[in-house]
C-alpha cells in the first residue's frame, strides 16, 4: 500500500521539507544536520503520544460540550493545546540541552523542525484517509494552509523559548507566551474552520499575518547575526516546574476561555 500511494505521500511530506529546508538556510551558522533530523523525527512521534490520549479526550469532549462550546474546546484544546504543548516538550527538553543551541536563531530551526516533523506525518493521514481514498486535491490545499500554519507555530514558540532563556528579564513570562502564542494561532485557524461565528476565511488572514511577521523576524535575526550579534550566555534554564506551570497557565486561561464561550453563546 505504501508502495502504491508513494506519489500521494511524497506530496504530503514535501511542503513540510520545503519550508524546513528554506528555514534552515536562514540560519547564517547552521545546525547541526543531525539535530535537526532528530527534532524532526521527534515531531513525527508526537502523533504516538496523541493517538494514546485523544480517545478519552473525544470521549470526555462529546460528554460535556456541544455547538460553540464543543468547537472551541476541539480547536483550543483537543488540537492546538495538545499539540502545542508536545512540540514544545521536544524543543525545551531536547534541543535547548545541546551546546549549539546558542542563539535565537536556532529556536527558529528546531521550532520549526519539531512542527513540520509533526505536520508532515498529519499530513500523510489526510491525504490517504481524509476522502476515503488518497487525494492530491487534499495535499494541495493543505501545502498552503496546515503545514505552513503548523511552521509558523513552531516558529513563534521557537522565538518565544530563546527569549525565555537568552534574555535576563521576563524568563516565565516569555515560556508562557512560547506556550500561549502558538496554541492561540493553531486554535482560532481551526475554530474558524468549525465554527459558525466566525468565517473561515479568517484563517487565510491568520496565515498570511503571520508569515509577514516570520519573514520579518528572519530579517531581523539575519540582521543580527551578519553584525555578529549574537547570544551565546544563557540566564533561564527551562525546568520541568516550570514547564508544567506554564502549561498548567495556558490550560487554565482557554478552559477558562472555553467557559465564557458556553456563557455567552
């Protein structure tokens, strides 16, 4: 089967090849190859953990919440929370314990390596299994939309982590928002897919501005670099306290969101 749906697979993975490729030579002193290939498989493996999870999430979901409530929950939580909150495990706890991760920059490459390791493997599952029946119309669409959102979410939580760590002030601050940003960006993308109070053309606005602000933030960034000014001294060490504080902040601030949402509508 594999064999005989490799076309449909290639041109599932390759968007995610792509821009990881062209995020990687950004990078005026580049990462190691190996790093990179690691982080990336690790984005792969983050649809292990989900498949054990997400059962009992679904199940939990379809008990307590319906309409606005239940899309809110399946967007914020079910999808970008969870997701989010693995890829950000693999770059804290992976990639910022190595010696090369030594600037900004480099949250960018592995922040956007875990994503794409993730959204390439997704992105396999939607276009053999979505319509029954393997679709290139599906790999297509999903090449300008998912994939570049689920790069733009590794490339503000990367950014956000290296701030926490690089910078001597607003540490916690920073992780939480490494956290916050992206699953805000991931979840109203998918909420304006599902819900009827928004209009699902939001998410090509939600794209577009923040590819607009990526590039600019690689501007920077290489700017940066090209006059040598770099970080190399880390002030935050990212714990597992503070990991799971920070997450247990952005889980309490969106079911909390989550809340509002079956108040109001």
């Amino acid at each position: 089967m594999l064999i005989s749906n490799f076309w449909h697979i290639f041109a599932a993975v390759l968007p995610a090849l792509v821009i990881l490729f062209y995020v990687y030579k950004q990078d005026q002193f580049p990462e190691p190859k190996k790093i990179v290939f690691k982080t990336f498989i690790f984005g792969c493996s983050i649809t292990i953990f989900l498949n054990l999870i997400l059962t009992d999430v679904d199940n939990f979901a379809e008990k307590f919440f319906s309409g606005e409530t239940f899309y809110f929950f399946d967007s914020f939580i079910r999808a970008a929370f969870l997701e989010e909150i693995s890829k950000m495990a693999i770059i804290i706890f992976f990639c910022t314990r190595k010696d090369e991760f030594d600037e900004p920059m480099d949250g960018l490459v592995y922040g956007v390596a875990a994503s794409l390791g993730f959204a390439a493997y997704e992105n396999i599952d939607y276009v053999l299994y979505v319509l029954k029946e393997p679709s290139f119309e599906v790999a297509t669409i999903r090449a300008y939309t998912a994939v570049p959102l689920h790069a733009i979410c590794g490339i503000m939580m990367g950014f956000l982590i290296t701030q926490s760590i690089f910078e001597k002030e607003n540490n916690y601050l920073n992780l939480v928002l490494a956290l916050f940003i992206p699953v805000g960006i991931h979840g109203l993308y998918n909420y304006s897919l599902s819900s009827s109070v928004i209009s699902s053309y939001f998410s090509y606005i939600i794209i577009l501005v923040f590819i607009i602000r990526a590039f600019i933030l690689f501007k920077t960034l290489k700017r940066k670099q090209s006059k040598s000014i770099i970080f190399n001294k880390k002030y935050y060490t990212i714990s597992i306290n503070n990991f799971v504080n920070a997450a247990t902040t952005v889980l309490i601030v969106f079911l909390g969101l989550n809340y509002l949402i079956n108040v109001i509508l």
